[in-house]
C-alpha cells in the first residue's frame, strides 16, 4: 500500500488537478526527512490536518548532500520514501532533485504550503506562487530539541567512544 504512495512529479501534478476539481486543498511540504523522529511525525500530522492530502517532497540523495555535505544522508531516498509513504497522514510521497523545491512548488501550486517554524515565512521557497494563486503559507512549530542532526550527534557522543572501543576488543 506504502509504495502506490511513491510517485513522480508528473503524477502529483495530475493527483493535484484531481483534487482541485473536486473542490479538495493539498497541502505541501518538503525535506530532507533524513532519520524519521518524533518531530518529523508530528510536524507531518499538523500539515496533513490544514487540508485534504499531504503531499511530501523528500530532496533525492544528491540534494541532500550538496545541503548538508558528503556524510548525509544517512538513509537512501528509496528507503525515506517508503518510511514516509508509511505514514497515514501523508497522501503522497516524491523524490526531488533541485536544492530547493521552487521548480517543484511552480509545478504543483498546492493550496497550503508548510514548513517547520525555523523557516520565517518571507523565506518560504515557492511563498509567492503559492499566495499568488490564492493560497497559504505557514509555518509549524518544531519539537524542541527533536532533529536528524540532533539525533546524530547523541548517538556519536554516546556510541563514538564504545563503539571504537568494541571493535578494538573484537579485533
């Protein structure tokens, strides 16, 4: 069932006509979505709650690594996808190449554009094309506390050191 989630950006920008012709708001976001969390889970439930479907744009593992650098990501794009198309509050999941989803955003003009409130609105990519076609854009609270980076970092604090450790005493 995840995986008829999965889509191209052809077939979102068909499924938005779809729901625009039937009276319906898709709501969009995007990210990188790199180790699913708690935070990512409720942002995702908040989005999903301003409209009818949620259509999630995951950067592609190129992306991702020209915006956080060589170590990311962690997980495969196909791997994020499908974590992400697992979830019941997201309608849509796609893979984007672009740095930024602006060419994306163009393409899909979604009814309500969402991201994480560590985005100011007037930075919002694809704010304009959205508010120019009548529709919103906001911003969500975040988890304090509650990211990829975050994550990474207690696990290198608190594994780094034992796990160099056990691997010399099996060595």
């Amino acid at each position: 069932m995840s995986h008829q989630k999965i889509k191209s950006l052809d077939e979102i920008v068909q499924a938005r006509a779809r729901l625009r012709d039937l009276g319906r708001k898709l709501v969009f976001t995007n990210g990188c979505f790199d180790i699913l969390h708690v935070g990512h889970v409720r942002y995702l439930n908040q989005a999903r709650s301003l409209g009818d479907a949620l259509a999630v744009g995951i950067n592609s593992d190129r992306s991702v690594r020209e915006i956080k650098g060589n170590s990311r990501p962690i997980m495969p794009e196909s791997e994020r996808a499908e974590v992400l198309a697992a979830l019941a509050c997201v309608d849509f999941v796609f893979v984007f190449d672009d740095p930024t989803p602006g060419r994306v955003i163009d393409a899909i003009v979604p009814d309500v554009l969402v991201k994480g409130a560590d985005w100011g609105i007037s930075e919002i990519v694809g704010r304009e094309t959205v508010e120019r076609a009548g529709g919103v854009v906001l911003n969500v609270p975040l988890v304090e506390g509650s990211s990829t980076t975050e994550i990474i970092r207690n696990v290198m604090e608190r594994f780094g050191q034992s796990s160099h450790e056990l691997h010399e005493q099996q060595g």
